[in-house]
C-alpha cells in the first residue's frame, strides 16, 4: 500500500480520533480500563490502549507524512480542540470563539492548519472506503500548505452525549447529482464539540456550508451555528 498523500511506501496508521482527544476524554487508558468502540459493524469492542491500531484507519500514510509533515496540523487541532472543552460556560448555538485567544499572532496559519488536519482524515476515509471523490486535491493541499478549494469546517456544539464522555466520528454522507458527488459531509465528536466536515463543489447550497469555515474567508472569531 502507498500513502495516498506523496506516494511513498504506506507503513503508518492515522488516529480515527485524535490521541490528544481521546486522552483528554477518558485518561489512561489500559486493558483493566479499556474504551470500548461501536460502530455500524461491531458493538462494544474492548480496546486496550489509546494507541491501539483499533483506532486507527486502515489506509495508511508513509511516517513522513503522517509525523513530520502534517505535526504541525494536528498541534493546531490540538490546542484549538483544548480550548473550546475548556470553554467557559460550555460552548452552545450562539456561542463565539475568539480565535485571537487562541493562536495569538498566527490566526490565520494556525486555522489553515486546523484545515489540513481534516482534510488529512477526510482523506484517509476516501482512501479507505472508497468513496468517489478526487482524493488528489487533498493530498495536494497538504503538500503545498494550500487551502482545499471545496473543503469547508462548520462548529456544533454536540449536545446529545452530555452526560458522557463521548467521542467519534459519523458515517460520510453524499449528495450525487448524475452519478457524481456533489456533497459530502460528515462529523467529528468531542465531548461537547462537533466538527462538521465538508465537501461541496461550486454553486451547492447546503445545510451548514452557509456559516462554513474556509482559510480563504478565515476572520478573526468562529461562531457555533448549530446544534447536535
């Protein structure tokens, strides 16, 4: 298998949720206090570990890429991701987020890293579902540190799990116009904090892509739009 970001041999595989993430909602984890995953194929499956390849993708990357070249992605979702856990009161629909609070000085860089970060992941589900979608706009966008022209982010405030830790991802949804996908979309839950990732091609008018978030129009606070 070969990364689907450069090409190179495939020998790493990229968290479903990330580490960080999963720590901060369940702690240590070990096989006397393991997490359990379900998913649309098994229920309540024992995992010993936050590293454990069972939360993991099975396309893989080359460990260049999924290190070295896309760190500095995944920090930003990181402390992004902290901040609005740590939110004070819990974030909520109306909620707004000053993103100068929390990449002081580098808004703009660090939120185009928020960017990439999904696009990392989105692309790894294409490549591991095959869902027909042109992956090699994703890879290039993580190449070159560029936008994804059709790649969008909108804020929830996921409201349905509040009394438990929860964490995971939704099945990606499309909208096919002639056998083509013209929108995708999907979730990434965090405690309190959903991710609504999205694919659209120019002229769709989607629930979400009105307040969606892109670099190219990036300001200086986000606002929750919805919620879960």
């Amino acid at each position: 298998m070969n990364c689907w970001i450069c090409g190179d041999i495939a020998n790493s595989g990229e968290h479903m949720i990330k580490a960080s993430d999963l720590k901060a909602a369940f702690g240590h984890v070990t096989q006397k206090a393991p997490l359990y995953l379900s998913s649309d194929k098994v229920r309540n499956l024992g995992v010993p570990g936050i590293r454990s390849d069972k939360l993991k993708y099975t396309a893989l990357l080359c460990s260049r890429c999924n290190n070295e070249r896309t760190q500095p992605h995944d920090r930003a979702w990181e402390k992004l991701s902290s901040y609005l856990r740590a939110y004070k009161p819990p974030i909520r629909r109306g909620s707004v987020i000053r993103l100068n609070r929390v990449f002081p000085g580098s808004v703009s860089k660090s939120m185009l890293g928020v960017h990439l970060y999904f696009a990392k992941l989105f692309g790894c589900l294409i490549s591991q579902h095959s869902i027909p979608i042109d992956i090699r706009p994703f890879s290039q966008a993580i190449l070159t540190e560029t936008p994804h022209p059709k790649l969008f982010l909108g804020l929830w405030a996921n409201l349905a799990h509040q009394s438990i830790n929860h964490v995971g991802q939704s099945q990606v949804e499309t909208a096919q116009v002639q056998g083509a996908i013209r929108f995708a979309t999907w979730f990434y839950f965090v405690d309190r904090v959903a991710v609504n990732i999205m694919f659209a091609e120019p002229g769709e008018r989607r629930k979400g892509l009105g307040n969606a978030l892109h670099p190219s129009t990036m300001g200086k606070y986000i606002r929750v739009t919805h919620e879960a």
